[in-house]
C-alpha cells in the first residue's frame, strides 16, 4: 500500500533509520533527458526525463512492468534507447556503454543475485575491484612483483568493506551456502569494492524479512552519508522508499506519472490511481 492505508510490511519508525529530508545533496550529476525505449512493438520506456543529484538517495518506484529495471538499465549501458539523451558528469551520451559506466563511476546490483556461487565472499568482493588493477594477467597468473603488492592492496580494500557491512564471519564461505539476505549484502559489497559514485540498487530488498531490510536500509544511508555515494534505488516497500529518500520518481506502463519528494509523491493524485487502482 502507498496511500492511508499503513504498510505493514517495514515499520518506517524503526531505531537505526533517519528519514531520508534534510540530506545535503550537491549539483545534478545524472540528467536523463526523454528517454525512449522499444523492443519491437512494445515501448517500454516512453519519453522520460528526470534527474539524480550528487549525494541524494533517488528512488524508482511503480507497479510492476512499468520499466524500472530497463530505466536502469538505460543508465548503465546495458541497453541502448532509442531517443532521449544520457548526461552524467557534463558529458553528452546518447547511449551510455557498460564498461564505460564501470569505469566512470556507476556500479550496479540486481534484482536476481549475479554473484559466483561457487567462490567464497572475499573473492566475490574481489572481483568488484577488477577495473581498479593495474597489472597486466601474466603478472596477475605469476602472482609476482607489482602485481602480487597490488593484489595486496585490494584484498585490504575488500576487508574493509566486509567490516563495513559486518560479515567477517563468513568472509571465506562459498556465497552459495549463504542464505538469501546474506547473499544479497554480499552482492552490494561487490558494487561498493569498485568505489562507484553512483550506485544503482534493483529491489535491494527484494525477499527480506523484516530484520534483514532494516539492516540493509542501515547500510545503504551509511553508504550515502559515510562514502558519499549518490544512490538510485528501485524498491516496492514503499515504507523503505518514503523513509530513506530525498525524491522520488514514479513510473507506471513505461512513463513518468509523478516526480518529487516523498510527501509531493504520496499526494499525487496519478500515483494514487496507479497503485490502488480508479473506481469505476
């Protein structure tokens, strides 16, 4: 629910949680400009724009189908629009490339976990270090000179974030014996070892009860506040939504309906009708 009705499912006043007003946010560093996107017939996305500015929590929200995962997707390359134009940093894109999003500063977590089940939590955090490694793979294969002192330097970098998220317990288990919120911590670590500026997070808590979403909920606004990572957020907890967010955009069928901070969202009338539906 989203409107009067209270969300049972995550209790926005729980300790540990701030609400996500009064964050200082910087300039605009994303701006998505009428975006477009087809697959054949169907328009998944239809001429939306909104903007991300730096340091903000920026939720995606709306029922599903309505193109949140592919707006996602349109940010970090994986795939192409047909019309509209992606500016990220003053640079004009019309079409934002994956490994260049990588290595620009946007990292991403899924809606279906994409870690190496068989490798433990610090080699899967590892690979999130992947574009920071300098050294070339015969040196990385000999395990020899610059590339073992570097090798070095990342594994610290992968420790700290295993303490920041509190999972040195199992930092050499396999991330396939974990249980699912685990695996889902595990997985942002992965995005986090990479430094991004931005980081876009696909239902993050997606299958959680409720003690695991308000841990994750704590490591994301101590991602923002202690990293200064910007953050764009797809959830359907809309407890979590309105209790962490500086604004809000809303999608439904593929276009934008409603944009805003969480109390101009919550009163709109578009939204309203997207969510619980128009009497006849």
């Amino acid at each position: 629910m989203l409107m009067n009705e209270p969300d049972t499912r995550f209790n926005a006043g729980q300790p540990g949680l701030e609400p996500g007003m009064g964050r200082k946010t910087g300039p605009v560093i994303l701006d998505l400009q009428n975006i477009s996107l087809s697959f054949g017939g169907v328009r998944a996305l239809t001429d939306i724009s909104f903007n991300v500015k730096q340091h903000e929590i920026r939720a995606i929200i709306g029922p599903n189908g309505a193109g949140k995962s592919s707006m996602l997707n349109v940010i970090n390359g994986v795939y192409r629009p047909q019309q509209g134009e992606i500016i990220y940093r003053g640079e004009h894109r019309k079409n934002m490339d994956c490994h260049a999003a990588a290595k620009s500063g946007i990292a991403r977590t899924f809606q279906n976990i994409a870690l190496f089940k068989g490798m433990t939590v610090l080699d899967n955090i590892m690979t999130g270090r992947n574009l920071k490694m300098k050294s070339n793979f015969l040196m990385q294969a000999l395990y020899w000179g610059p590339a073992r002192r570097e090798e070095i330097e990342h594994r610290v970098k992968a420790e700290e974030i295993i303490d920041f998220l509190e999972i040195q317990a199992i930092r050499k288990t396999p991330v396939g014996r974990l249980p699912y919120g685990l695996q889902k911590r595990v997985e942002l670590g992965r995005a986090l070892a990479a430094e991004p500026e931005i980081l876009l997070l696909d239902e993050p808590m997606a299958g959680m009860n409720v003690e695991e979403k308000q841990d994750m909920c704590r490591f994301i606004l101590d991602v923002n506040d202690q990293f200064g990572t910007t953050i764009v957020l797809i959830e359907h907890d809309m407890g979590v939504v309105m209790d962490i967010s500086d604004r809000v955009v809303v999608l439904d069928y593929g276009k934008k309906i409603g944009d805003g901070t969480p109390d101009e969202v919550r009163s709109n009338q578009d939204v309203i009708n997207a969510y619980l539906g128009v009497a006849e």
